[in-house]
C-alpha cells in the first residue's frame, strides 16, 4: 500500500496519475499548506524539504519525497512508464528532468508573481511568462515526431500534463501550439487522468482579486 501526501497542485498530480495509471493500492493524507502542515514535525519527520508531494510504500517502509523521484521509483517497481532500453529510458527520463529544471520553475515563478506576491513587479511577471511560453514551444518542437514526449506514454507526459493544463493560471496562452493542446487533449482523455481531476482542481478563489492576504505569504514559501 502507498501512502500519498497530497494537496491540489501539479507535482501532486503527476503522482496520483502514475498511482492510478499503475493501479497500485493506495490512500492519500491531505497537507493543507494554508495551514502550515508542511512545516509541522508530524509532517517533517516524512519530507525534511517540507513540501509535498511525498510518498510511504508499506510494502518495502521506503519514505520518499520529489515528485520526479516518486515517479521514477514507481515506474521501477511496476515495470512500466519507463522504458527497459537504456537509451530510451535516459530520452524519458530527459523529458521528465525538462518538467522537473525547467517548466515547473519557470511557470511556477510566474505563477507566484502574478498572484501570490503582494507587490507585482511587471517585468519579472512577464520573464517568468516568457520563458514558460519558449519552453512550450520545445515541447511543441519534440510532438512533431511523436504523440507522446518520448515517443510512448510515459512518466514524462505525468509529469508535465498538470503543468501545461494550468496554462492560464500562469497567464500564457497555448494559442499557435496546436500539437501540444492536442498532446494535452489525448493525455486529459486517459481514464487514470481523468479520476484525478476533481480532486486536483485547485481552489484558485482563494487567490483571486488584486488583495492579497499577507499572513499566508510566510506559508506558501
């Protein structure tokens, strides 16, 4: 059994979609990171780093935390999602690594400047959204050979797909990428996908407007 500590975002996503993809048992334990539970000792004590999402597998008492990590090791302990060939299992995990260093920093620091940050600061809004639209267009590049990232479905396409879904909550439009809305269209039709999808809605209310709540900024970082 997996034991998966979750909230509503995009890294936690990517693990339910393998969960449910792989048909692992598994139980899921909320970390409400308004209510600081990240940063609490019961939680800590599971991911020193304080973020989510992270894992607990009863059957080897393996605790691990890094959402690229948590994929890899579910794919091993499955057999799939991730190639046998050493070189096609290096070009998934390349794409994997490209969500991981690129497209969640990126998009995610346009996402923090646009909306949680108190004092917007345009040019740094717009550079975060910039950079997320270039790395955009290399996914675009890479699905002109291929349905999926690297080439089958793979922990690559988990990984990124809750990332680009959210595309509007960054401000950067897909308009002029049609390979890649396709590629997200196909991914967002997978049975395993769409069970994830209503708990992994965020609550985008809460954020809304030009106010913005200074005693939960200490939380969010």
């Amino acid at each position: 059994m997996i034991k998966l500590y979750t909230t509503p975002s995009p890294n936690c996503q990517k693990v339910a979609i393998m969960l449910e993809e792989t048909g692992l048992p598994y139980e899921t334990q909320e970390i409400a990171l308004l209510k600081g539970e990240q940063k609490k000792p019961a939680y800590t004590v599971v991911n020193p780093n304080a973020r989510v999402p992270a894992i607990f597998d009863s059957d080897t008492g393996l605790t691990l935390w890094d959402s690229g990590a948590i994929l890899i090791y579910l794919a091993d302990k499955t057999n799939r999602f991730l190639p046998e060939s050493a070189t096609q299992r290096a070009l998934t995990i390349q794409w994997l690594m490209f969500q991981m260093s690129g497209i969640g920093p990126s998009q995610g620091g346009a996402n923090a400047f646009s909306r949680y940050v108190p004092d917007k600061i345009p040019w740094v809004i717009e550079r975060f959204r910039r950079e997320t639209l270039r790395l955009y267009s290399v996914l675009e590049g890479q699905l002109a050979s291929a349905d999926y990232l690297a080439g089958e479905y793979s922990v690559a396409d988990m990984a990124v797909y809750p990332w680009v879904r959210m595309h509007g909550w960054a401000g950067v439009s897909l308009d002029g990428l049609d390979r890649l809305q396709n590629w997200c269209q196909r991914v967002a039709e997978r049975a395993a996908v769409e069970r994830t999808k209503s708990y992994y809605e965020p609550d985008m209310s809460i954020y809304e407007g030009e106010e913005f709540d200074k005693s939960t900024h200490h939380i969010l970082n």
